[in-house]
C-alpha cells in the first residue's frame, strides 16, 4: 500500500482480512508525507506577497534569546541568531524580499539538531511561519513584504536544542 494513500485505501484494512495498522506504523507511513505537506506549505507562504496587519501575533514569551552584544558574537550566538537581509530603505507599498538566514555560517539541519521553525513579525504582527523538517537543507527563508510605513521587523527561530532565538530590526520606508 502506497503510503501516502493512508489506512482507509488499504483493501485489507477495508475488508477486515488484515489487523488494522498501529498508531505508530500509521504515524512512520505519514512522516514523509507530512514533511512534504510542511514544505509545500512553506513554499505557497513565500510565493505571495505579505502584507502587514495579516495576522496578529502570539504573545512573545520572555525565554526569546538575542545576542547580548551584536557587534562581538559568541560561537553559540552566531550559529543560532537570525541573519536579515533586506533593501536599506525599501519603499513605501513595494514588494521586497526578506531573506531570513538562521546563523552564519547556516546553522546545522540533522535530525538531532536542528531549526524546527521560522517566524516573521511586522510591526508585532506575525506575517510568516515556515516549520522546517530534517530534509531541509539549509534554514534560510524568503519572505515577500510590502510596508505600509516604518516597522520593526522581528526574526524568530526554534533550535531543537537551544531555544527561541531573536533578531529585531526597525527599518524606515522611503
């Protein structure tokens, strides 16, 4: 049975001839599937351009990490700080694109460690969200946006091991 047709297409299943699959076996079969669906998504989410006020955002908890001083970066810190890149003065109600980098170098993408999502905020508003698997590359992300006036754009990302990570940037509109 082809996995990605699930349980229900099996003709054992649906005959009662065969022990119906565990949860577990269920969740293997799905797993790439389920990555697939991320990244699929992941990719739609980048293709249209964001706009703010899409989204209000979830309460930023205090457990958000950012380097305690930018300009001189731990090892620790500049492997998990998200890295922006953007026009210095993008303009007023033009599309740009916002390349959100985790660490420099790219932070490690193994199964053990490794960035589980990415987040984009815009004047306190979430506009993006990308769940990234292990099958992931490289955690690097572009993200169309269109600014309405200055903002401060916010950059979070999750390592499976260290934590929320933060960079903040205001940026003026010209």
């Amino acid at each position: 049975m082809p996995a990605f047709l699930g349980h229900d297409a099996d003709p054992a299943f649906l005959g009662h001839d065969a022990d119906p699959p565990s949860r577990l076996a269920r969740e293997r079969e799905t797993e790439p599937l389920r990555a697939r669906r991320a990244f699929c998504r992941a990719i739609a989410l980048g293709l249209g351009a964001v706009t703010l006020g899409a989204r209000p955002a979830l309460a930023q908890p205090p457990t958000d990490r950012e380097p305690a001083d930018p300009g001189h970066l731990t090892p620790e810190e500049s492997a998990h700080v998200p890295v922006l890149v953007l026009p210095r003065r993008p303009r007023v109600e033009r599309p740009f694109d916002l390349i959100v980098q985790i660490g420099d170098p790219t932070h490690t993408m193994a199964e053990h460690h490794r960035i589980a999502w990415i987040e984009v905020l815009a004047g306190g508003a979430r506009v993006f969200r990308a769940e990234l698997g292990p099958a992931v590359a490289f955690p690097v992300v572009r993200v169309p946006l269109v600014l309405t006036g200055p903002t401060v754009l916010t950059a979070r990302a999750q390592c499976n091991q260290h934590g929320v990570w933060r960079t903040r940037r205001e940026v003026e509109v010209g």
